[in-house]
C-alpha cells in the first residue's frame, strides 16, 4: 500500500510539474478547442492560460477572437483592447484594429433597430478602428473593404 502511495504521490507531483514546466499547455489547449469550434469551452481554456500568463497579447487576442466567433462582441472589443499596440509590430496593431473595426460594426448592427444614435456612434468607432488598420498595414484589402462598407 505504501508503494502505491508513493506512485500516485509521484505522478500527482508530475502533473503539477508538468504545468509549471509548460505553461503554454493551456493556451495550446484552447487553441485545439477554438479550432474544433467549441468556442465557449476554449474562451474558459483561454481565461485559464490568463490566470498564468495575464500580459500575454497572444492570449488576449485569441481571446478577443473567440468571443467574437461566439457573437459576444463586447468581450471581443474588450479582450482586443488589452493587446498592446504600438509601432513596433504594425502586423499586430493591423490585425488588432481591424478585429476592433468588425467587433464594432457588429455591435452597430444589432443596435440599428433599438438606438439608431448608438449605431451610428459604433460605426464611426469601427471606421477609426479600420483606418488604423490600414495605416499599419496600407496594403490590407480587407480593411479597405471594410472601411469603404460601413462608410456607405
């Protein structure tokens, strides 16, 4: 019985070890889940790796981007936001705006119909949001079209 103690004591001790050795692993985790498209269940991974690792612009995007894809686009624009931007990594303050001007636009179409006035405010917000985008990535069609569509 003592042995076997000892065994579970031992793998116990490597599991927690484990962790502290990887901590990528939950992150990496939530990542496998976003890809099968269990959104609800890689935002949880993602708050997790968070806890760990709470300056991680990669977490906080990956999260921005599963909020999104489950339609929660405040907590999009919110995680969005904890990226640090800056004109060090323009690919980063690219891609960041330009998820930023989305989230906004989808937050201006479903306040059209009960406050037109919040709309109008939240697609001018995306318009800035893709013209970031675009003065660090001039070449960006997406955030071209994107501009122009929420302009008209």
């Amino acid at each position: 019985m003592t042995s076997r103690r000892a065994t579970l004591s031992a793998v116990a001790l490597a599991v927690v070890s484990v962790g502290w050795l990887d901590p990528w692993s939950k992150a990496r985790e939530a990542s496998q889940l976003y890809t099968a498209g269990k959104y609800d269940d890689a935002a949880g991974k993602y708050n997790e790796a968070l806890t760990d690792q709470p300056d991680s612009p990669v977490l906080h995007f990956n999260l921005g981007d599963t909020a999104y894809k489950q339609g929660k686009f405040t907590d999009a624009v919110n995680a969005f936001q904890q990226v640090p931007t800056s004109d060090v990594d323009p690919a980063r303050t690219a891609r960041v705006a330009y998820n930023v001007g989305n989230a906004k636009y989808r937050l201006g179409a479903v306040a059209e119909a009960s406050d037109p006035k919040a709309a109008l405010g939240l697609y001018a917000e995306a318009l800035v949001a893709y013209r970031r985008a675009l003065g660090a990535a001039p070449d960006d069609v997406d955030a071209k079209f994107n501009h122009e569509f929420v302009e008209k």
